[in-house]
C-alpha cells in the first residue's frame, strides 16, 4: 500500500495538468493520506496498549517483591516465635527433671525411713504376749510418791550479767518492780545493778525415738527351766 502504483486512479491517458487529472490527485493523496492516519492511529494504540501492558507488568512485579518482602518478614517472625516456643519448652523440661529428680530423691528417702519403721515394728511385734493378771492389794491414790526435780537453767549470759532464781513468785516481782539496786560491798564501795525479766523457752512436747540396736537381739519363746536346772 506504501507503493504510488496502488493510490493512483488516473489512467495513462490523463495528464495531470488537466482538471480531471488534479482532482484524481488529489483524491489519491487523500486516501493515501487517510490510509496513513489509519495506521498512525493503529500504531499508537498498539504503542499505549504495550505500555499499559508495561505498567501492568510493572505493578504486577512490585505486588510480587512485596509479597516476598512480607513473606520473607513472616516467616523471620514465625522463625523467631517458634524459637521462643523451644526456648520455653527446654526450661520447662530442665524443669521437669530436676522436679523428676527432687521426687526420685523424697521416695528414696520415704523408703529408707519406711524400712527403718518395718525393722522397728518387727522389733515391737516379736515379743510375745502373756496375759497378767493383777494378784496384789491395791493402795490410795494421794499416797502416791512425788516426782522431785531441781532446777538447773542453763541460759547464756553476757558479760558482766548473771542469772538469779527465786522460789517465790513475789520476790521476784518485787525486784523486778525496783528495777535498779543499790548492792553494799563494804567500806566505801558499792555498785548499781538492774534487773531484767528474763525469757525462758520451755517445752511442750518430748519426743521419744527409738531405733534397732546393732548389739542387742531379743530371744523370745524359750522353754520354761528349772532354776536348779541352770
């Protein structure tokens, strides 16, 4: 179509000095002309459509390296999280094992006292019963004798201090009211001193504990002799 031969529609016979050649011309200029727009037009769209097909592309390939950005942060994320989970989980099991271990530790030592308490309970439960029965005269109970006991207190004292006991409940108090005292020493010579309440701890509860003997076994069941006899 690019070629002259294809737009001219004057024949041989017409000059083109001639009106009728002019306007034939004219006329394939034009239609040349517009066959011309027709395709400037079709290249220019074709142009705009390979450059929205660009942009599209364009965008298409910055939504990608986004996603993998965000992926890529994710899984950082996720990678951190996780880690922190097994973090938690090795302490918790460190954990278990020592409790594991504390527990393994109480049981040895319940068994050990358990056995301890059978070997005394073996002890107990070897000697034999025998029945008695009470032959003698019975007494009054206000004769019974009194448990006589005397006081020894031993408490730690600072220096320069002593600890002093009294029978009565009265005295005491009363030198405790007086709180300081003036103590004579003969001659010129005397001192001060002060009296203090002092606390004591006393006992409420003894506890008797009793355990197998190494040297000593008990023989139980043995035949009735003769003293003659031995």
């Amino acid at each position: 179509m690019s070629s002259d031969e294809d737009f001219s529609l004057v024949p041989d016979s017409q000059s083109e000095d001639t009106l009728e050649g002019i306007k034939a011309s004219i006329k394939n200029y034009k239609k040349k002309y517009d066959q011309l727009m027709e395709e400037t037009k079709e290249l220019t769209k074709t142009i705009q459509d390979r450059r929205d097909l660009k942009q599209q592309f364009k965008h298409r390939t910055d939504k990608l390296t986004q996603d993998l950005e965000a992926d890529k942060r994710s899984y950082k994320d996720q990678l951190a999280n996780e880690k922190s989970k097994l973090d938690l989980l090795k302490q918790e099991e460190l954990k278990v094992v020592a409790e594991i271990k504390e527990t393994n530790a109480a049981i040895k030592e319940e068994e050990a006292n358990k056995k301890q308490l059978m070997q005394q309970a073996d002890v107990f439960t070897s000697v034999p019963e025998r029945d008695m029965v009470f032959k003698g005269a019975t007494g009054n109970a206000n004769n019974k004798q009194e448990f006589e006991m005397k006081p020894h207190i031993v408490y730690p004292m600072d220096g320069g201090t002593a600890l002093i006991t009294f029978e009565e409940e009265v005295v005491a108090r009363k030198i405790l009211e007086l709180k300081k005292h003036q103590v004579d020493l003969g001659g010129e010579c005397s001192i001060t001193v002060e009296a203090r309440p002092v606390h004591l701890m006393l006992p409420k509860l003894v506890e008797i504990d009793s355990e197998v003997s190494s040297q000593r076994i008990l023989i139980s069941n043995l035949p009735r002799m003769e003293t003659e006899t031995l």
